[in-house]
C-alpha cells in the first residue's frame, strides 16, 4: 500500500473545501480538523469511511407521482419565486412540470438562492416529500440547473461532523480512491473459497454505486460488497487478537506453581472453607494453578453467573500467590463490592495469619498513608480496594497476581495500571479478570479471542431457583402487602429504584419518596435507604444493619447490583424495570435466592411498554440462565454491556453486526490462523490497512 503521508490528507481535505457547496469561508486547516473528529487522518482513512445510506439521482420523478416521506429529485419549470415576512422571515418558491406543482421552502436562504430560483428558469430538485399546508411542499431542498448531466451512479451520503459537508467529503474520499493502493490483502484461494469478491470492486461500488444495483442490498448491508468489507473488518480484529496475545506469551511473568503440603495457605483455606468446591469451581481453580505456574502472564477471563462462586476462586488463586512469596490485589469498580470482598476473604485468609490491607479513596489520609506502607514494604500479602490501588504513589513490593472484578467496568487505562505496578523488576503480574455477566459465544469468539477464558458453568447446591413475577405498577397495593408477609416470616427484602433524585423528564419514583411511602404504609417495619450518593460511613452502616439481620427491608438504587450477600433476602422489587437493561435485572435478581428459602423477584413495571422493553422483560419472565439472556441482551442492544471499555479509543465494530454476522465472524477466526501460519505478509498488510496502530487498545 502507499504511504500514508500527511500532505496527501490535507489535499484530501484542502482542494475539494474551496470548491465545495456550503463551505464559505471554510479552510483546508479547517476541514483537516473536521476530518481528524472523523478519525480520518490517512488517505486509507478515507476510503474507508463508507456511506450510511445513498440517494438516487439518476433519475427524475414526476411531481404528480410524489408521496409524502419519500426522497426524490424532480424537475420543472420555476412559477414563482418570493419574500414572505408571515409567521417568519422565509423564502417561498414552486415549480412544476406538468404534472403537478411542488411547493419549496426556504427558512433559511442566501440573496444567491433566490436569484437561482428565478421564475421561468428549469431547475432541478431534491430532499424529502412532505405535506405541507396547501399540498406537497421541500423545506431546504437542494437545487441544481438542469441543464447539469444526471449522474450515472448512486449518491452517497456519508456519516459527517458539524461544519463539513457532503460535497467535500466526496470529493476528498474520490481523492483519496485515487491515492491509495486498493490491492487485494486477501490471497485468491481464500477469496475464493469464501466467495468474496475483490476489495477494489467492493469499495468502488459501495462509494459510487451503480443505478441497477438493488438498493435495499447496500442499506441493509447485504450487497456482496458490503459482505467483504464486514469480513475484513472482522479479520482485522481477529488478527489484532492474535497478536495481543502473542505479545503477551513474550513477556516474563513470575512463576507461581501450586506449593505441595499441608501448611501451604491454598491447603489450609480449601480445609477451613465451610463449603466444598464445585466440580466446575475445581476445574477452574485448576485451570487458574496451571496459568501462575507458567512463565508469561497469565491473561484470563473469569467468568460465572451470579452466584457461581468466583469469589473463592479468586482467593484460592490469591493464596497460591502468596504461597509463593507473592502479593495479589483485588480491585473493585465500586466501594461496595469491594468491602464484601474485603469482610468475606479476610473472613476466610485472616484466620491463616495472611496479612490484609484495604485500600480505597474515602480512607482517611492517616489510614491511607498506613495501608500504602504496607502495600509498599510487602507486609501486606493481599491488599482490596478500589481505583485507589492504581494511583499514581502506589508501588507494590512484589506484585504477582492482580485480579480485576467486573472487569467491563473499567477501562483499558485502569486495567493496564493495575498491571503495571509490578513492573519493578520488569515482570508482568499475572491478571484474572471476573465478570458475573456471561459472555456470549459471539463475543467470546470475536471480542475476547485474546484472553483464556473459565466458565464456572454450575451452582453450588442449596441455591434454590427464583420465581419471576411481571406485576403492572397499578398492583403496587399487592406487592407492599407481600412484603409484609415476607418481612414477618422472618425474610429480608430489597426494593430497588432507578434514580435517586426526582426527574421530570423520566418521571420515576425515586428510592429517597419509595422510602419515604413505605415506612407509612409498613409502620412496623424498620426500613433503610442505601444509595449513590451517601457519604461512605453512613452507606456501611446501613448495609451492616441489613447483613445483620437488623432492617427488614432496604429501599436501595443499583449500588446493591453486585458483591452483596444476604442469604436470608428472599423477595426483591424492582422499580421501573422496564428502565433497566437484561444484564442489569438478571444482577439484582442474583441477590436473592442465595439461601434455602423459595425467592421470587418482583419484576414492576409502567405501561405503556416499548417493544424492547417487552422482549426484555419476557426474556427475564423465561429464564434465569444468565448465558441465554446475555445472548438476547447480545441481539436487543449490541456489544458494549459486555465489553464496556474494553475497547476504548476503537469502534466496537462499524460494519459488520455481531448478531447478524456469526457466519462471517466464524470465517474470520478461522482464516486469521490459516493466514499467520501460511501468509505472514498478508497479514502485514491487512493489519496496516484496517488498524494502523490502534492493536493496544486490544492487549487489556
């Protein structure tokens, strides 16, 4: 391919402004600036940036055929053309051309237009069909003489920024199709084999599309061109997979073998657990001991649904570390979860005289300066916290483990300085990220190829299924009164709200007036708020009060989504579920049903329903295995529930749909390995086309 050389991108940019429509006054500095809020910077770049829809102007409606909210072109004659000062300063115009008359308006106008509209001159039309008040009428069509040869390809219309039109985007992008090299990366066998067509005439005909081709094809993104495009965009992440990994197996990571004997931390915590290990707990426990025990860093994802018992995994995986002489750190997206983490492993490790620390931002600057001395000096083997563990003045001893909990929470960034701080003696630390939402086969094929993925696929026993009612908000009555009920049985409840301060625009209940009207309604209950927004203290004293047993119900927002554990909470209400996404209710629904008492989830909602909302919460109704709904959630709202910030800094997927797409995501990961084991070169020059760079946002 041709270099990617910087004044090849400002003539992109510069030549075609000064000529364009609409861009007066613009310069080429300035369309350069536009183009790099595009992330277009290489002539690559720019051919690329393919349309998002076209417009057909090759060919001319008749007035009398037209239908209002359609878009078309018409031609005709200019009848009149004038100043009108009521309701608004606006230009009015018509033309027609036998067959009936078109109404054009004008709320905005340059003295130039109106003089191109003069009466009597033939011009041509275009934009979308609309009913206006004495017929069909454009508001802002754009007008062109006809004497103007009609084109013989389809329009493009390009994604844009404020400021830069059409006009120059095309020529910039035509520009930019001369520049560069459009030779195939893809080796003829496997085009072939895959029945794709030539990248050349791929993107030729999605930039300028012939007027036979049928358009619903390239707007659904069906057309053969569009299918090699998705391809390549597919494999270039795979081969970016691939690479990270690569990478990875490159550099030098502690050994951490599981120690034999009975003194050992791992023996002593598996012979003091009040519980035994799952088979599928042991089979990733394993699988963990086998990673730590080699010399490059171990990259693995963790993943259980709720309720599946990773924490123990983690700490089994944190006591072999130890065993070895190692730190490991825990880091948790919130103050929450990470103080259940902190009460439940130092209730597990304390006891075998492993030293704890608990690092967060609301510590007090003395307690903060104690626990970073100890973090520092090595005296504290296992240290939990928040982002507070990746500040700047941290530096561990010996960091040989660092586990990351709800890894899609936080972004490449965090992920990558956690990693960083046991860089002292050039080792990396080996990672363990956990995520209680299940990744989808799709995602884990595609989005997470370059990790070492572990599926605690079973429940420990004694969890018992819980029972999903859908109830309309008008049956609130019903359920207070089953919360009453459940309360005197001796059960815990959660009541969770989506906001916490009043919303016009949303209209919610908020959790601070919920609360408010269920100590009225259930004046012999003690009932507690949790939320956001409380200071630390006041937030840990609440949820101590409810842990303990102490308060019957808690009103909380969705800080309780994760990490709390209350096995004798056996009914949950969920405000407004409607408002919540499949991953976030199939969480809070894993708060309850964590004892032996029957749980039912109370799933209250407004109508009227949208479509989604419906799907949702039907799905939530079917079933409680988190795989299938994460693949329904996968298919209502795309990719980044999963992924978070995973790929921060890098589009998600701009062509191809993860959903739609299987096929050709399955292609994908196949052909990635064929071509780095048979055509190195090939996959040189794929990756310099389609990544240019940007293979780091991958390696966290």
């Amino acid at each position: 391919m041709k270099s990617a050389a910087k004044p090849a991108v400002q003539r992109a940019a510069g030549r075609p402004a000064a000529r364009a429509a609409g861009s007066k006054g613009a310069s080429a500095a300035d369309h350069a600036k536009r183009f790099e809020r595009l992330g277009l910077r290489r002539p690559e770049d720019f051919v690329l940036h393919l349309p998002m829809r076209y417009e057909d102007e090759t060919q001319v409606t008749q007035i009398g055929n037209l239908l209002p909210g359609q878009w078309a072109m018409v031609e005709g004659e200019v009848l009149r053309c004038e100043l009108a000062f009521r309701p608004r300063r606006q230009l009015l115009a018509a033309i027609s051309d036998g067959s009936g008359e078109l109404a054009l308006r004008y709320l905005n106008f340059y003295p130039s237009q109106q003089k191109q509209l003069a009466v009597g001159k033939r011009m041509r039309v275009r934009g979308d069909v609309r009913g206006g008040f004495f017929g069909i009428e454009m508001v802002h069509p754009r007008a062109t003489s006809a004497d103007v040869p009609l084109p013989n390809a389809l329009t493009p219309v390009y994604p844009t920024t404020d400021g830069l039109p059409q006009p120059v985007l095309r020529r910039a992008i035509g520009e930019a199709l001369s520049q560069v090299s459009l030779s195939d990366t893809l080796p003829d066998a496997l085009r072939e084999r895959l029945h794709l067509m030539p990248f050349d005439a791929a993107v030729r005909i999605l930039h300028a599309p012939p007027p036979d081709v049928v358009v619903h094809t390239l707007v659904e993104r069906a057309h053969p061109a569009w299918m090699r495009i998705k391809f390549d965009e597919l494999l270039a992440q795979q081969l970016s997979l691939a690479l990270a990994r690569a990478g990875r197996l490159e550099k030098q990571s502690p050994r951490l073998p599981r120690k034999a004997g009975k003194q050992t931390v791992s023996a002593r915590l598996l012979a003091a657990l009040p519980f035994g290990l799952t088979g599928a707990q042991g089979r990733v426990v394993d699988e963990i001991a086998t990673d730590l025990a080699r010399p490059h860093p171990m990259q693995r994802l963790l993943q259980g649904d709720v309720g599946s018992g990773k924490t123990v995994v983690a700490a089994l995986a944190a006591a072999q570390a130890i065993d070895n002489g190692y730190q490991a750190a825990l880091m948790a997206p919130t103050e929450i979860l990470a103080e259940q983490h902190f009460r439940k492993l130092a209730g597990w490790l304390e006891p075998l005289g492993i030293s704890i620390a608990w690092l967060t931002g609301s510590l007090s600057a003395k307690a903060k300066r104690e626990a970073t001395a100890r973090v520092e000096d090595g005296s504290a083997q296992l240290v939990i916290g928040t982002q507070a563990l990746i500040q700047q003045n941290i530096q561990f001893a010996r960091l040989g483990l660092a586990i990351v909990d709800e890894q899609h929470r936080f972004g490449v960034g965090q992920r990558l300085a956690l990693r960083s701080k046991g860089d002292k003696d050039q080792a990396v630390p080996h990672q363990l990220m956990m995520t209680a939402t299940p990744i989808p086969r799709t995602l884990a094929m595609t989005f997470f190829a370059d990790l070492d993925v572990s599926v605690i696929d079973e429940l420990p026993p004694g969890r018992t299924p819980v029972v999903t009612k859908l109830l309309s908000d008008a049956r609130r009555d019903e359920v207070i009164v089953r919360v009453h009920e459940a309360a005197r049985a001796g059960r815990q409840i959660y009541w969770v709200c989506p906001l916490v301060e009043e919303s016009e625009a949303l209209e919610l209940q908020t959790a601070v007036d919920t609360c408010e009207a269920l100590r009225v309604a259930l004046p012999d209950l003690n009932i507690g708020l949790v939320h956001g927004r409380l200071p630390t203290a006041e937030k840990a004293a609440v949820m101590s009060s409810f842990t303990k047993g102490e308060m019957e119900v808690l009103v909380a927002t969705t800080v309780i989504e994760v990490g709390v554990d209350v096995p004798n909470a056996s009914l949950m209400v969920i405000e407004h579920a409607e408002r919540f996404g499949l991953a976030q209710l199939h969480q809070l629904r894993g708060r309850v049903g964590r004892g032996a008492n029957e749980s039912v989830c109370v799933l209250l909602y407004q109508t009227p329903l949208s479509m989604i909302a419906k799907q949702r919460l039907r799905t939530m109704h079917e079933t409680t295995d988190g795989f299938e709904i994460a693949q329904r959630d996968l298919s209502l709202r795309g990719p980044g529930e999963f992924l978070g910030a995973r790929q921060s800094g890098l589009a998600l997927m701009r062509f191809a749909d993860l959903d739609a797409d299987i096929e050709l995501a399955e292609h994908a990961h196949e052909a990635a390995a064929w071509l780095q084991a048979h055509h190195p070169d090939a996959v040189d020059a794929h990756l310099a086309r389609w990544m240019h760079g940007r293979e780091d946002f991958l390696k966290a």
